[in-house]
C-alpha cells in the first residue's frame, strides 16, 4: 500500500504507465490540463479503480492524478492485468479496445483546439489482430443465421468392420450447406464449440442423427450411429433427459448411439467423467475420438466407461512408413485388447493402411478409400446396393 498526501499528484497526463491502483482511503481527482486550467474528467473513492488504461491499451497515462486528500492506495501490477487481458475471449479483447480509444479520444478532443480536433486520426485501429477479431464475430453471425435459416446437415461417414468389409455404422459429421457451397466443420466447430449455440446445434445434430438412423434400420437393423459430442454438450444440465428423451420418442434402443467425445473431456474434471458414466449406464457406447493425440493419461482409461477408441488419422497417414509410428500403434492395440475395447482406426486413405490395421488387430475402420461422409440418402442407396470395397 502506498501513502499520499493531499495534493500529492500520483501521476500525469503523458507519464508511462506501469501500475493501476485500488483505493484504499480518500479520494482521488482525475483531471486533464489544457492552458494552465484543470478539466475535471471524474472524482473517485475507496475501492475504485484508477490507472488501467494505459496497462490494458499501452499506452501513454491519458489523465493525471491527484490525491484530494490523504489517501492509501493498493498498487496492481502489469503482470495482474495483463494474465487476465491476454487469456480472455479475442471478442472481449477487441470490444475493451474499442472503449478504450473512445475514451482516449473524447480526452483529446477536450484539449485539442476546435480546428485540429477533427485531425484526430480516428481509423487507426483497424489493425490486422482486431480484424482476426471482427472476422469471428461475423462468422458466430453467419453460424447463427444458417442455424436459423436451417443450412446446417448431417452428412455420414460408413464405419467398416475390416474383415467382413460390412457397415457397422456411421459417424454423423456436420456440414454447412450455405448457399453457396458446403463449409466443413474446421471453419466453424471451434467458434460454434466456444459459444452458446453449441447447445440448440448440439440438440439439432442428436434429433438429426435419431431421425436418420430410423432410416438406416430399415434396410439395416443393427446400424450404430456416432455422434460428436463436445465437453460443452455433455456438461449442458439438460443434456441426459435430452438424448433419454429423444431415444424415447423414436423408439430407439440407446445401443446404437454411439457418444464419440475426444480426450479433452478428462480435462474437465469429475463432472464430466459423471456424466460419462451416467450415459454409459444407461447404455449408451462410448468411443475416445482421435486417441493419442491429447490428454493420455493410461489412468483413466481403465477407470472410465469406454467401449472403444478411435486411432486418429495422423497416426494412420504415418503407419506404412514410420516405425516409430508403427510401434505407437501396435502398443495402442495390444492395450485395447487387453481392456476389451473395440479399435475403430480414422482416416484410411488406401489398401496398404488398411491391411496393415487389420493385420495387427484394428476391428473397424473408417476413412475415404471407403467412403467420405455422404449425405444420409446417399449412404442408405450405398448400403442397398452394397457399393463399399
Ligand atoms: P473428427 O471427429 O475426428 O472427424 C473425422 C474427420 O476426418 C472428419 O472431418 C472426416 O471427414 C475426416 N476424414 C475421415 N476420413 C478421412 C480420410 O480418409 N482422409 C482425410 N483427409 N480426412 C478424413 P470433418 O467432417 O471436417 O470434421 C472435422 C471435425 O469437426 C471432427 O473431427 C469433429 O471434431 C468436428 N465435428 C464434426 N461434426 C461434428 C458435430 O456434429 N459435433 C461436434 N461437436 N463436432 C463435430
Ligand atoms: P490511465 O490512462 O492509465 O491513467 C489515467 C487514468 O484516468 C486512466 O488510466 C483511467 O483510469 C482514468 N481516466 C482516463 N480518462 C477518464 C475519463 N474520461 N473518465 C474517468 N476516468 C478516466
Ligand atoms: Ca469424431
Ligand atoms: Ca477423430
């Protein structure tokens, strides 16, 4: 805690900025000065803050300080704003920018004379980092308009049993048909997964995938649909009676809807694993989508309700030519086989990848030397006419 006296001026107008401070006691004008005359921009008291813009914006201190009495004030450092600044929605940031240079103008707008006030270069700021931030506030935009304007789909993509070369199933993968072409989840998932429409899209995508697998029993009854869900999802307190509601209303038996959650959901501490295991026992499959590529810890594999796990596509694009690769693979197999869960390898692209997968175990799998995702209608002809390898 720092001390001042009355009068005491804590900083100017100009000075480089290296802390913010909290008011203990007393009180504190912030003032600007143009010819020789005090232009009072606000009075402050205990627990106010003063002295953040120029930690938020670096810049310049835009006002001065002054103690209008004795007063204790609490120092912030940099580093305490900054953590904060820097680990906060992109979004957030910008919109902190733009009030910022609103103040900062208006207080040069005070001091600047009539005439050069308009020279202010209001514009500046359209500067590349902001514009990675407008352009994602237009994309959540754009996302919640196609959800409303109902451009959203669910393509398929046949999961095969390797050896009998049969469909087991199918992974349901989101599309955007906008109007003019048909945008893959990479643009938008992680936008779509970080924002609050992930729940209405989210319940759109399992009432989707349960219409759509009515469909596929009829020319298939044992099919399984995948469903990707995100840790947003699964937490959501609605989430279990939803999929329990949905399951009922179509008659379906919670067997065939596979949940495919990736490993990030371990992350999320006890409550997910909760939910996991609730889902698992009211029967529906769990698979770990892209295995090895994030949080693995061997701990938890034992320990959660899993059914299978999915190798992910860059280990399969690696496998005919890297050892190294080869013998991550191996070990992943022999382990699943050892606690019982069932292998589906991701992102097959050719017969060489495929044989050496089955060869070393590897039940099913999944990738374009069989099928991309396709929409529904097209995966029910291909299953009528039996079109896969
Ligand atoms: P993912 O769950 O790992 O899905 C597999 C991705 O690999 C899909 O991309 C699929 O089209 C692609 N893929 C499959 N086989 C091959 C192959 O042989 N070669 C190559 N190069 N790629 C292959 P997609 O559809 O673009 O999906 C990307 C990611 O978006 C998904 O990764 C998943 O994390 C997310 N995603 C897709 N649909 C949904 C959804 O409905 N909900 C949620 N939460 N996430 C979704
Ligand atoms: P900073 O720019 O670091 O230093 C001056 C401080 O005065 C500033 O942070 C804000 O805390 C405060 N300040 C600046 N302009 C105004 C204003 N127009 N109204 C109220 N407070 C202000
Ligand atoms: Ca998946
Ligand atoms: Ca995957």
């Amino acid at each position: 805690m720092v001390r001042y006296k009355k009068n005491d001026v804590i900083f100017r107008q100009g000075d480089v900025g290296d802390c913010a401070y909290i008011i203990e006691s007393g009180q504190i004008l912030i003032y600007l000065t143009k010819d020789d005359n005090e232009i009072p921009l606000s009075l402050i008291g205990p627990g106010e803050i003063f002295g953040e813009m120029a930690l938020l914006d670096n810049q310049n201190r835009s006002a001065s300080a002054r103690a209008l009495e004795e007063t204790v004030l609490n120092m912030v450092n940099r580093e305490q704003v900054l953590e904060r600044v820097n680990s906060s929605d992109t979004i957030v940031q910008l919109l902190m920018r733009v009030l910022l240079k609103r103040i900062r103008n208006q207080n040069m707008k005070m001091l600047a004379p009539k005439k050069e006030s308009s020279l202010y270069d209001l514009t500046e700021w359209a500067s590349s980092p902001d514009q990675k931030a407008i352009d994602k506030i237009k994309l959540e935009i754009r996302i919640k308009e196609a959800f409303a304007n109902k451009e959203f789909r669910l393509y398929y993509q046949p999961i095969i049993d390797l050896k009998t070369r049969q469909i087991v199933g199918a992974e349901a993968l989101l599309r955007w048909e906008s109007p003019k072409e048909v945008i893959p989840p990479i643009v938008f998932i992680d936008l779509l997964e970080n924002s609050s429409m992930m729940i209405p899209v989210g319940e759109w995508i399992i009432e989707q995938a349960c219409i759509d697998l009515k469909e596929f029993h009829k020319c298939h009854p044992k099919f399984v649909s995948s469903i990707n869900i995100s840790a947003r999802q699964i937490l959501a307190p609605n989430f279990l009676d939803y999929i329990e509601s949905l399951t009922k209303k179509y008659s379906l038996s919670p067997s065939c809807l596979k949940l495919e959650m990736t490993e990030r959901i371990m992350m999320e501490g006890v409550l997910a694993i909760e939910m996991l295991k609730k889902c698992h026992n009211l029967g529906y499959p769990i698979s770990i989508d892209d295995f090895g590529t994030g949080f693995s810890s061997l701990q938890y594999i034992s320990q959660m309700p899993i059914d299978d796990i999915k190798i992910d596509r860059s280990f399969v694009m690696k496998i005919t030519q890297d050892l190294k690769t080869q013998a991550i693979v191996e070990t992943l197999l022999f382990m699943a086989r050892s606690l019982n869960l069932n292998v589906i390898s991701e992102g097959i692209e050719n017969q060489d990848e495929m044989n050496w997968l089955k060869s070393k175990g590897s039940q099913y799998g999944q990738g374009w030397l069989f099928s991309k995702a396709i929409p529904r209608n097209d995966l029910i002809t291909k299953m009528k006419t039996n079109l896969i390898i």
